[in-house]
C-alpha cells in the first residue's frame, strides 16, 4: 500500500512538472507541422554515423544508458556513443525529448504489424513507456511480429496514420505518431533469438 501511495505520489508530482514546463502529455508529439525531413544532418558526427552505419549489423555494449555501438571490422576500442530511443514520457514529455533529425538506437522495440511500402507499425520507447511509432524500414523487410533486434534510427519527424485497433478491439485509430528511418540492420547476432521478429535483408533497397 506505501510503495503504491508512493506511485501516485511521484505521478502526481510528474504531471504538476511536465504542465510546469508547458509541455502536457497531450501535447507530447506537438513537434511542429507534421512532415517528414529529408535533409542530412548538420553535424560531422551524425553524418559520419549515417555513412559508415548504412544498411551494416552492429555490435552493441553493455552499457543501459547509452548505446556504444561498433561496426565489427573496427579495430578495438573504437567506438560510437548514441542516446536510446526513449520516446517521450506522457507523465514528463519535457524529459529527454527527442530531438528531429538526431539519430538513436532503438532498443526492445515491438513490431505490432506491417504496412505498406515497408512501413510497420511498432511500440517503441522506454522500459515503462512504449508508444505507437511508424518505422520506415530501408534495408530490412520484417516477415512476423515480436520483438525487435536493437537498430540504429534517425528521427525524421511525425505523421497521423490510421490503423487497425489491437485484437480484440475492432475498428480504427487516428493518431499522431513519430516517425523512425532505418540506419543500419539490426545489431548482430551469432544465432536466431526465440520470440523477436524474423526479417530479410532488402538487397537492393530503392
């Protein structure tokens, strides 16, 4: 009961915080006009990450917090540092938000269904918060739903869609959703892991 009190307590604190900030949760994926950016980013580093990542497997480390990727053929050592996909909170939306046109590494991601052009809808985000996200996947094609292998992503910007309602709710929802465009394919792996979804490599993605 005093851990549960404790709960509301930190909600309500979460809610008062984030009105505070002028950020409320329904305002969270108010990123401006809805669109899709198609310029490179500004930055050396993003522009590198985008080049040598580009339709290549990773190596990710250990470290929760940040990402530590690496390409297999570099030598020890060597190293890139890239946020996690965290979403945004609904209780702190100002909290670690995301930023259009940085790139991340989305990490436990859900693939909920494929749609058209190779888009799918999936749950991404944090640990507690995962919510409707639109993948646009450049070299990959995903066979089923499940889980998903980490992947570096670039957030490119938001797009209302509408899609089927979760089984065994019936019709359809509109919303607002971010949008994800593949980097790289998903960090390796020696063996298939049970339970995350198989997908196929696009050899000659257009």
């Amino acid at each position: 009961m005093k851990m549960a009190r404790m709960k509301l307590i930190a909600a309500a604190i979460a809610i008062a915080l984030a009105a505070l900030a002028g950020c409320t949760p329904d305002r969270a994926m108010d990123f401006g006009d809805v669109g899709e950016i198609k310029t490179p980013p500004t930055d050396q580093v993003s522009r590198d990450i985008l080049r040598d990542f580009d339709g290549h497997d990773f190596l990710l480390g250990d470290n929760d917090r940040q990402a530590e990727v690496r390409l297999a053929e570099w030598a020890p050592g060597r190293r890139v540092i890239i946020p996690f996909w965290l979403g945004v909170n609904p209780l702190l939306p100002a909290f670690l938000r995301p930023t259009v046109g940085h790139i991340y590494v989305m990490s436990e991601s859900i693939l909920v269904r494929p749609l058209a052009d190779n888009e799918h809808l999936i749950r991404a985000g944090s640990k507690l918060f995962k919510t409707d996200t639109l993948l646009l996947s450049t070299h990959t094609r995903y066979i089923d739903s499940g889980k998903m292998l980490p992947v570096v992503v670039r957030f490119v910007g938001t797009r209302v869609i509408t899609v089927p309602r979760d089984a065994p709710a019936t019709g359809t929802v509109t919303e607002k959703v971010p949008v994800l465009r593949e980097v790289s394919l998903p960090m390796h792996i020696e063996q298939p892991v049970p339970g995350y979804a198989k997908f196929e490599v696009v050899k000659n993605p257009a």
